[in-house]
C-alpha cells in the first residue's frame, strides 16, 4: 500500500530569528512548492514539517546547503472544512485502533486534508479495509 504513503519532509532548524525565511528561501531558489506545513518547537531547535510537490529534489538541494533534512512517510485523509471535518477523519482513526503520533491539517474552501503519522505499520490496511478513503501524493 505504499501509494498511499506521502513523502514529508523534517527540516531540523535552530530557535532563532530569520531561520524559517532562510528554509523558506531555499525552497523557493529551488522551485518547490509548499502544500502544507507545520513547525514543532522543542528546546534549542524547531522541527519544519512540510509537504511539497517534489520531495526527492527538496531534499537534494536542501541536504547541498547543509540543512539538516530527513524524509519520513505520512498518511493523508481528505477532510471536509466545515465544523466536524476533523472528528469524522479521527473517529475512522480511532475506530481503526490506529494511534496517531502527530498530525496537522490545510485546507482551502475547495479541498483539505488531514496528514498524520502512526507507528502501525498496519495502518493503511486497516483504514482502506474501514472504507476510509486516503489521498495519494498526486491527489494533493
């Protein structure tokens, strides 16, 4: 089920002004696209979590400027914007007996999505098999 998977990207970026413009910039020379996005803070550093619409060549041209980038895989459930969007994709979640690790949303009137990560492997298997629908990379 690995259609199902999404490349994200965790840019590990220092507490300190003009560092989220500088990741940003990069990005932008190397013309990626930012679909979503989240930052975690945590003592001394953040963690950027983005999804963007060429992943590999993000991280090539990041990794070349010594930005710290790892790739990690997430799921992504269609949402709907209205009150409750988000306890519909949390009670197929939750009634799947999936765990979510973390997770973060966009949307945009037309469309929006849910994107989260699990540590059970097992996961797609179970939403797919609970009539969830999930998105794929070029379905964003």
């Amino acid at each position: 089920m690995t259609e199902y998977m999404i490349k994200q990207l965790s840019i590990f970026i220092n507490n300190e002004p003009g560092r989220l413009a500088q990741i940003a910039a990069a990005l932008k020379e190397c013309s990626v696209n930012m679909k979503a996005f989240n930052i975690a803070e945590s003592s001394g550093f953040g963690v950027f979590r983005a999804i963007v619409d060429e992943p590999e060549r993000a991280f090539d041209e990041l990794s070349k400027k010594g930005i710290v980038v790892k790739v990690t895989d997430v799921i992504a459930m269609p949402m709907i914007d209205r009150p409750g969007g988000l306890l519909d994709v949390a009670k197929a979640i939750g009634d799947a007996r999936i765990n979510i690790e973390y997770g973060y949303a966009y949307s945009n009137k037309e469309k929006a999505a849910f994107f989260f990560r699990v540590d059970d492997a097992a996961a797609i298997d179970k939403l797919l098999a609970s009539g969830v629908k999930l998105l794929r990379e070029n379905e964003l």
